[in-house]
C-alpha cells in the first residue's frame, strides 16, 4: 500500500480512502436498555492522572512545569479521593506508568479506595508517532507496571492525547484489553470493528466537549489559556449528563486533577455528582465495570489477556 502522507489526498485512490476509513470504525451501539439496579442512566466518571508526564511526554523538562505537573498529585487527586469518598462514588484513574513511578504509593492508594486504575502511556507520548513494535512494547510496559504498582491488573486503555496510530485498537484487543476509550464516534458505547470485522474490544467514548481541559488548561505549547468560567463548564457538563439521562444512556466525563483539583473548581465535580444523585435513580460505575455490564449484556467474546 502507498505511503498516504505523502500523496495530496485528492489523489488517493477509492480502495485507498475507504480502507483509512475502515481500518478502526465504530460498530454495533452498546446501549442496553436496562442499567444494573434499575438505574435510568449510567455516569463514568474519569481522571488523567498526567501529572509531570504532561511536560515530559511532548519532550519537555521545565522545571516550572514539572513542578505545576505534581500539583495534581501533591493537591489534585487527595481533594478528588476526599470527594468520591465522602459521595462513595467509584471512578477510573487513568496514568502514565512514569507517573505513577514518579510516586509508587499513589496508584495502590486509588485502588485500595476502590477505584480503577487503567492504561495512559508509558510517559504520555504522542503514539501516533511509534511503529506498531514499539507501540506494543510500550503497552506491555505500562500495563505490567501499573499492575505491579496498584496491585491490580489494568483493563482499560485510553491513549495519551487520545492519539492513536492505526495500529492501536488492534494491539489493544491483542494484548487482552476490555476497553478503550479514547475515540469519539458516539455518545454511547460501541464494538469496535478492524478493517470490517468485530473486535470484540468496547469503546467508552470520549470528547473534547467532556473534557475539563478543553475549557480551563494553561498551556504554553501550543498556546492556550482558559476561555470558560468554572460556572460555565459545570453547566456544560450538566447539559450532557441531564440529555443522557433523558436518552437513558451514559455520561462519560473526563478530567485532570491539575485542572479539576483547584480549590476554585473542585466544586464543578461536587455540584454535579449531587445534581446526579437528585435523580434517585443513576448508576455510578467505572470504566472497568461499565464494560463488563456491557460485555455480558451482549454478550461480546474477547480475547484473553496475553502474557508475552
């Protein structure tokens, strides 16, 4: 097959574009019409624990913003553990192995308060730029050391910058993987196909439009700065998790404890999650949990987990 990156798109040919299109589509919508406990609607929520991995992963060694990275550690995922648990609400931590190297106790301190722990990198690398062999090394890597790490084994992977290269989905599903949710074909869950055919990997979707940083992160490469009030993002997030609740489907949100953590902003995930209680009739779950409720409600065949 032609190299593509090199060739203007106009000139790709019909077999060309339809297998870039192809090679990982979104397959059958998983939306069950019962959620456990009769509950309406379904709430994922989640947090990248990126912490100095966020500088270092894009080549970067400020110390000024290696240090603002442990913020989210030193001050961001304590207020998180204190909310969940004082709401007992589970969520998924999703970290680089680096970071959670960086500070071993942290992610055997998230599980051991009940939450998952899943895949983010090795050092939130951009994996678009990794060949399919070193890919896979690198999610062998950060699978087992997370594992060793939190004293439990990881099956959810969401790729650093949610940047997949066309190999991922499948070393995903080869490497015995439940889930991922790092792609945005749909609100809801859905089977990922590979070149036409089911994988039997679940999709918990992402966006840009549940994402904290989309609003409130300072970057410096490439220049951001926030653009929303906090006021504003919770009524966002609001919004979509009040439509899933109507639909009867799933409100996955995301988020970073050098965001969220703040003491201006932590109260945007405590107003929410009590908005959500309001209801009476929600199902809190993890990733993890979420696609096992979904796996076994359509009853999806996965590849076990391989050891290499």
């Amino acid at each position: 097959m032609r190299d593509l990156s090199k060739i203007p798109p106009y000139q790709w040919t019909e077999p060309e574009w339809r297998g870039l299109v192809n090679r990982v589509r979104a397959g059958r919508r998983l939306a069950p019409k019962t959620w456990p406990g009769n509950a309406r609607c379904a709430v994922a929520l989640s947090f990248d624990c990126d912490h100095e991995t966020f500088e270092m992963g894009a080549g970067g060694h400020a110390i000024g913003r290696l240090n603002w990275g442990d913020y989210g550690r030193r001050a961001g995922v304590p207020r998180i553990l204190d909310l969940l648990a004082r709401e007992a609400v589970p969520a998924s931590f999703f970290m680089p192995a680096v970071a959670g190297l960086i500070d071993p106790s942290e992610p055997r301190r998230i599980a051991e308060a009940g939450h998952e722990i899943g895949v983010h990198g090795w050092i939130h690398e951009q994996t678009g730029t990794l060949s399919a062999a070193e890919e896979r090394e690198m999610l062998i890597r950060a699978r087992d050391t997370l594992a060793d790490l939190s004293g439990t084994e990881p099956v959810g992977h969401r790729a650093a910058h949610w940047d997949l290269s066309p190999h991922t989905a499948a070393l995903t599903a080869e490497l015995g993987f439940q889930y991922d949710s790092s792609m945005m074909a749909d609100d809801e869950c859905y089977e990922i196909l590979l070149d036409g055919d089911p994988s039997g990997l679940i999709e918990i979707p992402v966006d840009w439009v549940r994402d904290d940083a989309a609003y409130l992160l300072f970057n410096r490469t490439p220049p951001t700065r926030p653009y929303t009030s906090p006021e504003a993002v919770f009524d966002i997030f609001r919004r979509e998790f009040d439509l899933a609740y109507e639909e009867g489907g799933v409100c996955q949100l995301v988020m970073h404890p050098f965001v969220i953590g703040y003491r201006s902003r932590i109260w945007i995930l405590d107003r929410l999650i009590a908005h959500a209680k309001a209801k009476g009739d929600v199902w809190f779950t993890t990733h993890r949990d979420l696609a096992a409720y979904l796996r076994e409600s359509f009853d999806l065949s996965a590849k076990s987990p391989q050891t290499p």
